[in-house]
C-alpha cells in the first residue's frame, strides 16, 4: 500500500513537473509548401512578389543550400516527418505508406505530444493521399470552402476526361491522372474561392484557438500552391508582366546528360491543354512560368495572414516558425519541366526558420542542410530530447552563428526502376552515381562543377583529367552515405 502511494505520488510529480515545462515551451507553426522553388525575394529573385515570405526571412534564418531526400512529395515529407532517409523508410513512391516498414517510428508530431504539444494539422502535410493519425492529437482540419478550379468551363473539363478515362477501363491513380483539367486558371474571385485561401482561413482560426489551450501548440498548414495546376484568383496574375517573364537561361540537357538524368515530365503532360509528347512553344512556357509566379505570389499572401495573426495574438515571441517546400521544381531548365530528378533545380528548396531568441535574426546561411535535419532542430529550439532513430542534425546553432563551419555534403536520391541515383551535393560539386539497386554496380556518374557551371549544363564525369576527382567523390559518397544511415 505504502508503495503504491509512493509510485502515484511520482507519477503526479512527474505529470506537473512536465506539465510545467511545457507551458514554458515555445509553440510551433508548420508551413509546408507543395512544388516550392528558391525563387524568392529572399533568395535574390527580385521579379517575384514575395513581400510577406520575405518579412518572415526578415526576421528568421534562410537556409541559402537546404536540399531534400528525394524530389517528390511523399519520399520528402516522410523523410522530414519521420527523420528517416528513403532507404530506411522504403518510401520512393506516391502509394506507399512508411508505417509499412518502419510502424514504430515516432514522427515529428508524436515526439511533440510526449512532450505535452497540442498537434493540429490541416491542408498537405503528408502527402495528400493519406495521413498518419498517430502524428496528430485531433483528426485532420479540413476547410468548409475553396476548390481547385472555379471556372466552370475548366470544372466541365475534367468531368469529360474523367468520364472518357472510365470508359477506358482507368481506375484509381491512372483515373486521377487522365482526368486533369488545364494547366493554369485564373479568375477574379477572393482567395478564399480556391483551397489554400481557405485552408489560410482555417489556420487563422485555429490559431486562436490554440492560444487558449494551456499546453503549447504544433500547429501544420500545409499549403498546394505552387502545385500544378496553376490556379490563382486574378490579382496575383496581375502582378507580372508577361512580356517581362524571362524564359530558363539553360532550355536544354546537359552535355554528356546520362539516360537516368532525365525525365519526360509526365506529370505536367496530364493536363488537358498540355502536349502529350514534344516540347513546349515559348508561349506555353512563358505562360507556365507567368502562373506558377502567380501561384507563388498567392501562396505568399496565405503565408502572410498567418504570420500577421501570430503578431495580432502577441503569439509571435514565443512561436518558432518553419516555412518549407517540399522540393524544388523545373520551369523549362535542361528543357524539362517538374521535379523527379537529382538536378539541383529538384533537389534544392527553400526553407526559413524563425526561433524566438535566436541570436542572427535576418541572417542567411550557405551552410549545407537537408530536411531530415529539421525534425531534430525544431527538438532543439523547443527544447525536447532527441530520440534515437534520427538520420539528420540539429541545424538550430545557425540560427545564432549562421557562417560557422558545418556538414561536409548534403544527400539526395531517386530511383530510376533497376537503378537509384545517390546524389551528394558539396560545397563546390554535385555528384550522382546510378547504382544497381541490387548489385551496387555503378551504372553512370554525373559531376558538375557550380564554381563554373552552376546551372549544371555539362557533365564532366567522363572527362580524362576529371578522373582522380571522380574517384575520390565516389568514395567520400559511399562513405557519406554509410554514415548517414549508420546512427540506426
């Protein structure tokens, strides 16, 4: 009996004592963000309108060189999600689930709610063909409102398709693919017509609810745009020029290009108005370009009513932000267009973070980091533990020295059926072998060198007086990713 006493006693010890620390503990607001390229105010583009995205970097660290693991969504955001790399969680593709191989894993958001966080998620966190009830407290937040097409003449479209895809005998993500409307919409509507105005809303408002909850909040808003299709009420088209929109400097593949570089941008072909086959006329690539800087400029203003709640609930003191795209995207660059490859364009995304107290707020950092990192530097800057099964580092002391020395390489893959691309990006190269996904056999290699060919327009992996500095990337690759994974 007296034991028993004395065992509750602790236990109520312990649920104050963490009650407590967590009270203490800063809140956290999550922006994922679909198909998001370093094109930004912040990161030297000065033709795209990204005043409140820039506010935040005003403020925050911007992460210059922030690469993922894979450049599709789903292999990302379970690599950020579940700080594992591909290769541990077996997720390369759209269908599958990482509970399938790894269904113990503790996600970000779990590791939070042992802490005493209050995790909330809404719009595209996962990929958007499933979630992971166990990262959340609550079920998934969905807006009431907000549709991916408004125009009724572009909605007809893809009831055609799709009706025209079920008579061919399609179904599930064949069905979905065939029946796309067009690639761009635009329509004089408020933001809220379209689904990220609305789910932007819906954040809003569960920011002020979080604020009277006594635990602190771990709060995802996870944005579609700049996802294909293009759609964005008017006002945001209007805010560039068309005549202006300069097409890709490098429309065209990269000299000694290997067969695995490259795709057919299958992805963007689905759509109604888009060429099944063949390049695209200047036109359509203008005009492409024309509506993902509208859908960028929407996002942007999304974003922006977030961060201006945060500041109207005096929230924004004691709330790190982390603003993420998912991977980078091609917009005509080696004559190709999305994302699914190991070029920089792909690999390369842009990620902000704003911690309260950080010493170097309005900093920027070339220090090379990859999204398996920022599951263990959100722990850091909230001040919990980490558990033992993650893959990346803590990237929360360049938030107070951003020009300290850091990692060596950041990693990156993809499959290509029988082959897998490993990718490693240093300070000064990119480096790709296509193994054997049985063998390990080096089937090609791919070298560009960014201190001379930083749009990566000519592979030099083959050249004669190239070869001692292959052989070594080779090596300092295969021993990079041995360490990478050796931590589980």
């Amino acid at each position: 009996m007296k034991r028993t006493f004395s065992l509750l006693m602790w236990i109520s010890s312990f649920v104050w004592v963490a009650a407590v620390g967590a009270a203490e503990r800063p809140n956290v607001l999550f922006i994922p963000v679909d198909d998001l390229r370093i094109e930004l105010g912040c990161y030297g583009a000065e033709h795209i309108h990204s005043p409140h995205i820039d506010r935040l970097a005003q403020t925050g660290t911007v992460f210059l060189r922030a690469y993922c693991q894979q450049a599709v969504c789903s292999p990302s955001r379970t690599s950020l999600m579940t700080g594992l790399r591909p290769d541990s969680t077996q997720v390369y593709d759209l269908q599958t689930h990482f509970r399938t191989h790894v269904p113990d894993v503790v996600t970000l958001g779990q590791h939070f709610q042992k802490y005493g966080y209050y995790c909330v998620s809404m719009g595209k966190v996962y990929h958007g063909g499933y979630d992971d009830p166990p990262t959340w407290s609550e079920p998934a937040r969905r807006p009431e409102g907000g549709a991916g097409y408004v125009r009724e003449e572009n909605r007809q479209i893809m009831v055609q398709r799709r009706a025209e895809a079920k008579q061919r005998g399609l179904t599930g993500i064949a069905l979905s693919r065939a029946a796309r409307g067009n690639a761009t919409e635009m329509a004089d509507v408020p933001d809220n017509a379209y689904t990220d105005g609305a789910i932007a809303e819906l954040g809003v408002e569960a920011l002020r609810e979080l604020k009277q909850r006594d635990e602190p909040f771990f709060l995802a808003v996870g944005f579609l745009k700049p996802h294909l299709p293009f759609n964005a009420p008017r006002r945001y088209w209007d805010l560039y020029d068309p005549e202006k929109i300069e097409l890709a400097a490098n429309p065209f593949p990269p000299k000694n290009v290997t067969r695995f570089s490259l795709t057919n941008w299958g992805e963007l072909r689905n759509y109604a108005d888009m060429p099944a086959k063949g390049d695209l006329t200047e036109e359509q690539a203008r005009h492409l370009r024309h509506g993902y800087y509208a859908c960028v400029s929407f996002l942007d203003a999304n974003v922006g009513k977030l961060l201006d709640e945060l500041d109207r609930l005096d929230l924004t003191d004691n709330t790190i932000v982390v603003l993420w795209g998912d991977h980078g995207w091609k917009l005509g660059e080696h004559n190709s267009w999305c994302k699914h490859t190991n070029f920089e364009n792909d690999t390369q995304a842009p990620l902000i973070i704003r911690a309260p107290g950080q010493k170097a707020p309005g900093s920027k950092t070339r220090a090379l980091v990859e999204f398996v990192d920022i599951y263990p530097t959100l722990c850091e800057l909230a001040g919990l533990d980490l558990p033992d099964h993650l893959e990346g580092t803590s990237a929360a002391p360049l938030l107070d020295d951003p020009d300290q020395p850091w990692k060596a390489v950041a990693l990156s893959q993809y499959p290509r059926g029988s082959v897998m691309g490993y990718s490693m990006r240093t300070d000064r190269y990119r480096f790709t072998a296509w193994k054997h996904r049985k063998t390990q056999q080096v089937e090609a290699l791919e070298l560009y060198d960014h201190d001379v060919d930083p749009a990566e327009t000519h592979n030099v992996a083959g050249d004669d007086d190239k070869a001692e500095l292959v052989e070594s990337l080779l090596q300092k690759l295969d021993e990079s990713w041995q360490a990478a994974h050796r931590s589980r």
